[in-house]
C-alpha cells in the first residue's frame, strides 16, 4: 500500500541514493534545526507503527537517532561515523533511521498511538542524553503491551568510534541479542569484510 510517508520517503530516498552512489562518504548538511542531517535518513510523517511497518517491508530495522543543537558528540558522529563509507553503507543497508531532536516540539505518533512532542516521547522512553541510538522489536505487534523500555531491543548512549558503532549495528541486523549480549558479541573477532 503506498501511503504519503512512501512516497515521500521513497522520492526522497531514492534521490539522495543516487546523489551518492558516485560518493565514497556522505555528507552531513547543517539544518535550519541545528543538527547535522544525512541525506539517506528517514523522511518521516513521524508516525512510528507505519516506519516500523515500513521499514521490515524493506527488509530493514528501525532506529531512532536522538541527537540536539550544539552536541560536539553528534556532529563527531556525522562527520568521523557517517564519514566512513564502511559504516554509513553498512548502516543505509540494514536500518531507517530516524532522527528525532530531544528537545523538539514536533509531533510523534508513538507506537502505541499516543501522541507527544519530540522532548515528551524522549522523556517517556528515558532518553535524556545525546547521541543517543534506539533499537526497537520489528514488528508493531511486537511491541503491543509493552512498556516502552521494553519495546527496545538494544540502546546505544553516547558517542562510540566507528567499527564499534557499525558492530553494534550489526548486532541488532543479525539478532545476535537473542543470543549473547552486545560486550561479547564486540569481543569477538569481526568476521573479514564485516559482518
């Protein structure tokens, strides 16, 4: 079914995949907003159920990237993480992320259908620093009656160097968590080429 956040996200997706099929290394652009943005980020209606619907319909996972105005450790994430065509590939290829700003004012439909600001939906799942990255189950059903913390399956806080940060990714796309936790899964050796 192709709804609004589609088409929009599609349009936009598409043009910015094949801006950078020609780049080794994305470009963060400096909004109005004063967060470092990716071209390939989700462009969202901010209706969460629908991107996560969106997102597994693409074979991908969702995440939230939460980030605010003036953080050293956010624009170090654009420009040293998403800098690094390893990681920013790595990343476009598995997930839609979703960048929300911890104290914005824009509405966000949450999981559950409540609707709140950015800084209310931060405050209702605990995050209150950033960067940080949040990983949720994939399916809405999934997440029906739980509570939000619950409806994460991985939260990654603060700024972590680039291989770190793509194997976490990876941690999540491969469903390690079902299996080990993240600090084992780190401590062993990455597989040649990536996971």
């Amino acid at each position: 079914m192709l709804t609004r956040r589609r088409l929009l996200s599609g349009g936009v997706a598409g043009l910015a995949c094949s801006s950078l099929a020609g780049r080794a290394r994305a470009q963060a652009v400096l909004g109005d907003d004063g967060l470092y943005h990716q071209p390939w980020f989700l462009e969202s209606f901010l209706d969460l159920a629908d991107d996560l619907r969106a997102a597994g319909a693409h074979g991908r996972r969702l995440a939230i990237l939460w980030e605010l105005r003036g953080c050293p450790f956010c624009k170090r994430l654009h420009q040293v993480n998403f800098a690094d065509a390893a990681v920013s590939r790595y990343v476009r290829e598995h997930f839609d992320i979703l960048q929300l700003n911890i104290i914005g004012a824009r509405e966000v439909t949450d999981f559950d259908g409540e609707r709140l600001s950015e800084k209310g939906f931060a405050a209702k799942y605990g995050v209150y620093s950033t960067p940080t990255v949040q990983f949720f189950g994939e399916t809405v059903e999934a997440l029906a009656g739980k509570a939000p913390a619950e409806r994460e399956v991985l939260r990654m806080k603060g700024y972590v160097p680039p291989e770190e940060f793509r194997r976490t990714f990876a941690f999540v796309a491969e469903r390690a968590y079902a299996g080990t936790d993240l600090e084992t899964y780190l401590d062993r050796p990455a597989p040649r080429g990536g996971e």
